[in-house]
C-alpha cells in the first residue's frame, strides 16, 4: 500500500520513461512554434502604408472630409446640421436618412490635419442622437431627441474642449468636456462628415454621408481666411476608400456648406484593419498542439487498459480514484509547462517574422499579454484532463481520441470558416469545450465602432477567464463520472 505522493511519483515515472508520450509532449510545444513562424511569414503586407497610432497607443482609424481653419488659443464655433444622408451609392442622389447609423456630421477641433492627432468632436449621427468624441476611444452620448436640424457647439479653452448641443440655438445642453492634452496653441477646427464602412453580411462596404450646414458662427481666435476643404487619411490603410461615383467634397451655398464624406474617427478595429494581426493569429498551432496533447493524454490512460497493466496500477492505492487524480495532475503539469514553454517561444518569433513582412500587430497590455501566455499553457493542460478523463471512460483509444478532438478541437475549426453564420459560431464558443479559446482573444470591442465582431474575427462571445471555465468544466465532470465508474466496474 503506498500514499499519495508515492502515486504521484509512480505515474510521473511511468509517464517520463515512455519516449512516445515524452515526444509527443514535445511535439505540442514545436507545433505551437512552427505554426507561429508560418503565420509570421505567411502574410506580406510590406510597403502597406502605415497605421495611424492615436494619442493612446492604439491603431484608429481617422478619415474623414475635414472642412477647416486654424484656431488660436481660445474660441467657441456654433453650427446646425440637417438632412446627414448616408448610403453605399452608385449616385449621391440614393442616400437616405440613417442608412448608416454611425454616420457622424458636426463639429471638430483637432491638433492637426495629421492622421492620429489628438481631436475632440460633438456630431449629430445617423442613428445614435448627438455625440461627444474625443481622441477617438471616448464617447459620450447626448440629447437622442429632437427635431432637424440640431445645433451644436464647441468651445475651446486650453486642453478643455466643450460640447453643447441644442434643438432651438437659445437652450442649450452640455454634453460634455474632454481634456485633450497636446492640441498646442493653435489648432485646425471646423466642420467634417465621417461614413464608416456599413456591415454587410459577414464583410463590410464602404458608404458615403452627406449633411447639410447652415448658421455658421465662429469666436475668439480664429483666422480670418477662407474655409479649406481636405480628405484627412486618403491614403491609411483603414480607410475604405468611396464608393463607386462618390467623393469628398464641400459646396458653399447661402451662408452655409453642403459636405460629402467617407472614412470614420474611431479606434480601429479587425474589419477596418486588414493589415492588421493579433496574437491569436501568431498562436493558430494551439489547435495542432491539442491534437498532439489529447492523443498522449488518451495514451496515458488507455495503453494499460490495452496491455492489461490496470490491475497492477489500481493495486497501489486503496481508492481507486487516487489513482486516476495522480495521472491527471502529472498530465496536467507536465502539459503546462509544454503549452507555456511553446508559448513564450512562439509569440516573439511570430510578431518578429510578422513586423518584418509588413503586418501590423494589434497591441496588447502587459497583463493581456501574460494571460494569453498562461491561459494558452492553461487550455493545454485542462484539454489534457479532459481528454485523459474521456479515456479513462471509453477504454479505448481511437474512440476516446476522436470524442474529444469532435468536442475541442472541431468547433474552433467550424469557427475558422468565414462564412459560417455569426450566431452559429457564438454558440460554439458559448457552450463546448472549445470556448477556452477566448483565452487568446486580445482585441477590443467598441459600442461605437459597427463591425463583425465575430470568433472568425477574434471576438468571442465570453470573458478570457469565463471561456476556461467552460472547458473546465467539462474536465471536471468528466474526471469525476470516470473516477465513479473506475470505483464501480471492473478494471
């Protein structure tokens, strides 16, 4: 009779000193490298032009028609905008009222022309009411009601810009102040119109917007020169472009300007990014290294059911069970370590290979960084649970392998189909063992950004943590119906 630590020890031998499982183990952690170098060297995105980088750090996406004039110091400018039409013409004279619901259409007071500048901005939208942004991840809703036009307003005092908006010129209400630090003694303000690619589908198309302005009012430090009209980002790899006989324009016309444009201010995201990549993309071999994992977990447990050793292993311990937690934990650590180890390789050679070849790597923090690393290391070891639990029920290993490959590693494969319906793919990610993959997921989605904010995409429905959970518990339960059974038949 011997305890458990002497269990512990026994199945850590039995594992160590069976060269198949030991390099299978190691096959897991090659297999998430190799995938990486692949995935960095695979995409030539080289003499792209570069991502424009806001005051954040973050990549954003800042197109827009930009009707403009230098601001010094302090000074406030008041207009009303009416008729924002949007739509994914053929002709300007198709556009309609809130085709595009993000379609912007106000007042901007931005550093500079210069793509990635700091920027505070009040809008009328095509479906969202009147807006407040600012540096383009803050945003702040104001007044949703209320007949066209809309009057807005912007003052400037210092980094202090100030929004207002109105439904008659003489109430006014604050939406909101935005403190944005670098805008500098002199300024560009003025009108702009934003049309953000619309979700069509599983893709997106490029819109246009048109609103009209009228009751133009400008204080305080503004030249006194002609308003100059200006595409800001033509040329960043986030815009979309217009469509197809549209483009940018403003006319002036009584007193006020009639402005055409497309693009959007907004934090960029996958579909507004295509040279962009994520970390997810550089670890795409965890689903090749889980193969790799559950085979040798399956192996772990079925080979002495198939060369009738169970009898001499279930002999050690009085609790059967014992013996069947021993393996897991040996498993568990020893895949661990191969899942983080393969990891911490991987992730830096494959964002090397990818910044090399042009591609531009989503950011991460550090600490989104760290948990992509254990969590990663954390689906390997828990898939290899689940998976030694399935063969401890099945008793045979072809069936045992291909149960859990059907459970883990088939869904993140359906997922990867581009074309398979966001609804299906969220439920997969909701409720099989394959959620553990939100672990990887390290983009960020915006309420105020429209996208396919989809598992193919690299949203998932769950939290990281919650994902694993989902796996978890799968291994759990599965561990404990094949601990009961182990008690209850014979061996």
């Amino acid at each position: 009779m011997t305890g458990f630590p002497q269990l512990l020890h026994a199945e850590w031998t039995k594992f160590r000193t069976v060269t198949g499982w030991v390099t299978g183990t190691a096959m897991a952690t090659l297999l998430v490298v190799l995938f990486a170098a692949l995935a960095g060297i695979s995409s030539d995105q080289k003499g792209s032009p570069p991502v424009p980088i806001g005051p954040g750090g973050e990549p954003v996406t800042d197109s827009f028609y930009f009707v403009h004039r230098p601001l010094t110091g302090i000074g406030s400018i008041t207009v009303s905008v009416s008729a924002l039409k949007s739509g994914i013409p053929t002709d300007l004279a198709e556009l309609r009222s809130g085709v595009v619901p993000w379609a912007k259409a106000g007042l901007i007071i931005k550093a500079s022309t210069r793509q990635g500048s700091p920027y505070a901005a009040i809008m009328v939208t095509g479906g969202h009411g009147v807006r407040m942004q600012d540096n383009y991840v803050n945003d702040t809703a104001g007044p949703t009601t209320g007949a066209s036009p809309r009057w807005l307003r912007l003052d400037r005092s210092g980094d202090a810009v100030t929004g207002y908006a109105s439904a008659d010129a003489r109430h006014w209400t604050k939406v909101g102040t935005a403190h944005v630090d670098g805008l500098g003694p002199t300024v560009r303000g003025g009108l702009f119109v934003a049309s953000p690619p619309s979700v069509d589908g599983m893709g997106t198309r490029g819109s246009v917007s048109t609103a009209a302005f009228a009751d133009l009012h400008t204080r305080g430090g503004w030249a006194d020169r002609h308003w100059a009209g200006d595409q800001v980002g033509a040329e960043s790899p986030s815009f979309a472009g217009y469509p197809r006989n549209a483009s940018g324009s403003f006319m002036a016309s009584d007193g006020g300007f009639t402005v055409t444009g497309a693009g959007d201010i907004a934090p960029a995201v996958r579909d507004t990014l295509p040279t962009g990549g994520t970390r997810g993309d550089i670890l795409t071999g965890t689903f090749a290294a889980l193969i790799a994992v559950i085979v040798v977990a399956v192996l772990f447990i079925s080979t002495e059911y198939r060369e009738n050793l169970i009898h001499v292993t279930l002999a050690a311990s009085r609790r059967r069970s014992g013996v069947l937690v021993a393996k897991a934990i040996v498993l568990g650590v020893v895949t661990f370590v191969a899942g983080l180890a393969g990891t911490l390789v991987a992730v830096p050679l494959g964002e090397r290979l990818a910044h090399a070849n042009g591609v531009y790597i989503f950011p991460v923090t550090s600490s989104a960084e760290l948990r992509v690393a254990l969590g990663t290391a954390a689906l390997l070891a828990t898939a290899s649970i689940l998976a030694l639990s399935v063969g401890a029920l099945f008793r045979h290993g072809a069936g045992a392998v291909t149960a859990v490959i059907v459970a883990l590693v088939l869904p993140y494969i359906l997922v990867a189909i581009p074309f398979l319906p966001a609804s299906v793919s969220d439920w997969l990610m909701r409720v099989t063992p394959a959620a553990a993959f939100a672990l990887q997921q390290t983009l960020v989605r915006y309420d105020q950004v429209a996208s396919n904010y989809t598992p193919y995409n690299g949203y998932y429905p769950l939290e990281p943590w919650a994902g694993l959970a989902v796996l978890a518990g799968y291994a759990v339960v599965s561990l404990a119906a094949a601990a009961l059974l182990l008690r209850r038949r014979d061996a």
